[in-house]
C-alpha cells in the first residue's frame, strides 16, 4: 500500500492568508510525478491536468515553483479570490522559506488554449521572486531603456501596467509617492515578464490581440538568458 506524503500548513506558516485567504490553509497532498502539492480536495482531472501541464514548463521555472514548496487549488467558482482567472499567492518581501506560494486556477484557466500559458505566467512570478536584486534592477534598467512613443507591451494585460506606471510619474511629488511608482514600476516589469515568458513559450497566446511585439520578445528572451541564466523556447502550440 502506497503511503501519501501530506504537508499541512497554517496562518503560521502562511503569513498572507487573512481574511478570504485563509481558505489556502490546510491539506496538501504531493504530486510524485511533478512535485507539486495540491489541496485536499484538488478534483482528480485538475490535479492530473495541472501535474501533466507542469512538466512541460521551462526547467528553471519548475525549479522554482518546487523549491518554493508550491501549492495549488482549483475554484468552481468564475474568477479567483483577487479577481483574475489564475493567480499565485505569497509573502514576497520575506526571505524564500516564509514566501510560502500557492497558486488558484479557475476553470476558465484549465480550457486547453489557457492551461499552459496561464500556469507558466503564475509560476513565473515564483521565478521571478528568487531572482536577485542585481539582476533585477538591471533587467529592469534595460527595460525601461527601450521606451519611446511607439513602446508597446506584448499584451494588453502588461500594457495596462506600463500605463500605471507611466500614469503614476504626472502626480505631482509628495510623501510616499515615490514609493507608489517604484512599486508601479516594479509591477509593470514583473507582470510583463511573466507575460513576455508566456508569449515566448506559446506563441499562440493571445494573438487575437494583434500586438506585433516580435522583436521585442526577442530581445527581452535574450536578456532572460543574459541575466536570468533563463534558457526559453517554443513549447506549446494551439492549432
């Protein structure tokens, strides 16, 4: 008889779970094939969807999730706890063992066209997250280099954090503003990272958009490379 390797985990142990997200507490029960551990009451098809779709990931990108101890969950219900079709969850200002992820796919999420996109964008953010700071200021330097009149993100998702951004240098100074457009910024280039990486591996995701940011995919899959040590190719292809 098989024994199942079980992680329980409280508030304790989970320092952002207030609130509605204390629901992501609780029972997790590994994955051997991916190891990744999945709520009490992951469906078995979810569980086997996300397991099977996982392995398909960037190496390094699954490095992190499980070196990060990733949890994941599926809702019936039409968008997560913050409102998005998936998300991933953590204390992301503590040192790596407090940081604690766990990720939430909606239905919507785990349709054949989004599944691996979506898993790759969430798990990214887990990449991203162990990066080290030198690294990323200086990604983020190159990044903001290339701006001009023309800049446009990969997706609209990433371009309305730009526009945050960009919105947030018209407010005239005062206490705490600077602070507000670092974390702007800060935001705008994590998000369009994540989404730059889901565009490289896919290059089916989100082309209804008609964006025609081809070059700038292939610079920033050359920075990845360059800072990240993030080798990227196509893995996934929707006919």
């Amino acid at each position: 008889m098989t024994t199942e390797t079980v992680k329980v985990l409280s508030w304790s142990e989970r320092s952002w779970s207030r609130r509605e997200y204390q629901q992501f507490c609780g029972r997790f029960r590994l994955d051997e094939r991916s190891g990744l551990y999945f709520d009490w009451e992951t469906p078995i098809a979810h569980r086997k969807l996300i397991s099977r779709t996982f392995l398909k990931l960037p190496k390094q990108v699954r490095q992190a999730a499980i070196y990060l101890g990733l949890t994941v969950s599926t809702t019936d219900r039409p968008c997560t706890v913050s409102g998005d079709q998936s998300a991933v969850y953590g204390a992301w200002d503590r040192p790596h063992s407090q940081i604690s992820p766990h990720l939430e796919m909606t239905e919507t999420s785990l349709t054949p066209e989004l599944v691996f996109p979506h898993l790759l964008h969430e798990c990214c953010h887990l990449f991203w997250a162990i990066q080290t700071k030198a690294a990323k200021a200086t990604y983020t330097n190159e990044t903001t280099a290339l701006l001009d009149d023309e800049f446009i993100e990969v997706t609209t998702y990433a371009q309305s954090f730009l526009d945050a951004w960009q919105q947030s240098l018209l407010i005239a100074d005062g206490f705490g503003i600077q602070q507000r457009r670092n974390r702007a910024l800060d935001k705008w280039v994590m998000e369009s990272f994540c989404e730059s990486v889901a565009k490289i591996c896919c290059p089916t995701y989100k082309e209804r958009e008609e964006r025609h940011t081809q070059q700038l995919l292939e610079w920033r899959q050359a920075a990845m490379a360059e800072h990240f040590d993030l080798t990227l190719a196509t893995e996934f292809v929707i006919a």
